[in-house]
C-alpha cells in the first residue's frame, strides 16, 4: 500500500455464488435493465476464474460497455474474445455486430460478424434482422478494381438499374396474338 490507496485482495467467487451473479446479469440485460446487468457481469469476469467466466458473459459485457458506457474499442475486444471462446454461440456474433455497428469505421466487421454467425445458425432471427438492417452489398463488377473505383462505380449503377427493371407479368407473354 502505497499513497494511502487500498487495494483489495483478489477474491475468487464460489461457483453456485458466480454461477447465480452471472444469470442474474445475463437475464437483467437481455431484459433491458443494463445498469444492473453489467454491474453483475463485470463482477463475474473479475471474479470469477477465466476458465470458468462463459462466452456470452464477455459477449454482453463487451456490447453493453460499448453502446451504454461509450467504450468502443474495449466493447469489440471483449465480444471478439466471447467469439474466440465459443466460437459456436450465435449470441456471440450478434453481440459483436451490435457493438461494431455502433461506429462507422467498424461496419464490415459487424458484416463479417452476421455472415459467421449465420454459418453457425442459419436462422437465427436477431441475426437475420441484423442482416436485414446492415443490407447485403453485392461484390464489386471487377473485382480486381476497388469499390470506389469509377468504373465499377458506373458498371454497379448499370447493374442495379438492369436488376430493377419491372418483369411482365407472366399471363402477358402468353396471351400475345401470334403473326401468322
């Protein structure tokens, strides 16, 4: 002790004793109530043994601290450790591509994040709807060239309009008089 600052000693919680915190964290921010939520959360991860903190423990911390306390960086790094440890947990990836999609600069890794996890869950519905709200960019025309390049700038607006145009209806091109 150094200064006049106390320090507490590392205290490891029993198992049931994590086991009920880190429920009670989990269902308190699933149900919205994130103040509490990350409080018993954070007290999990420090307290618990790494080996023993769940997947989605780090997964709801890392979104929470991201979107509810501003710290970005430390929220992505968090869920992306969540993802390591569980890589099978669809939950992870919704949780990294709620917190990537919280900065501009971190939108293809939320893209990369929905695309993973819907290889380990096709139908999940939180990472369908997230699928939904990010959108589905096609590949650039020439992939070689880069998006931003004029000319795939220009061929992808081409491409675009030509998907767009309306369809006959199908009775229409059967109902045509022949020439005869």
């Amino acid at each position: 002790m150094t200064s006049g600052s106390i320090t507490a000693p590392e205290i490891r919680l029993p198992r049931d004793r994590l086991t009920a915190v880190y429920e009670r964290g989990l269902d308190r921010c699933r149900g919205g109530e994130w103040k509490d939520g990350l409080v018993d959360l954070a007290l999990v991860a420090e307290r618990g043994a790494p080996a023993e903190v769940p997947a989605l423990c780090y997964s709801y911390l890392g979104y929470g601290l991201a979107r509810h306390r501003g710290q970005l960086e430390k929220g992505i790094r968090l869920c992306r450790h969540a993802v390591k440890q569980e890589f099978y947990q669809p939950e992870c990836y919704v949780n990294l591509a709620r917190a990537a999609l919280l900065s501009e600069k971190h939108r293809k890794l939320a893209a990369n994040a929905i695309l993973d996890g819907l290889e380990i869950d096709g139908d999940h519905p939180e990472l369908r709807e997230l699928q939904r709200q990010v959108g589905a960019r096609r590949p650039p025309v020439i992939g070689f060239l880069s998006r931003r390049n004029i000319l795939n700038q220009i061929l992808g607006w081409f491409r675009y309009q030509f998907r767009r145009r309306p369809k006959p209806p199908p009775e229409a091109a059967g109902n045509e008089p022949r020439a005869g």
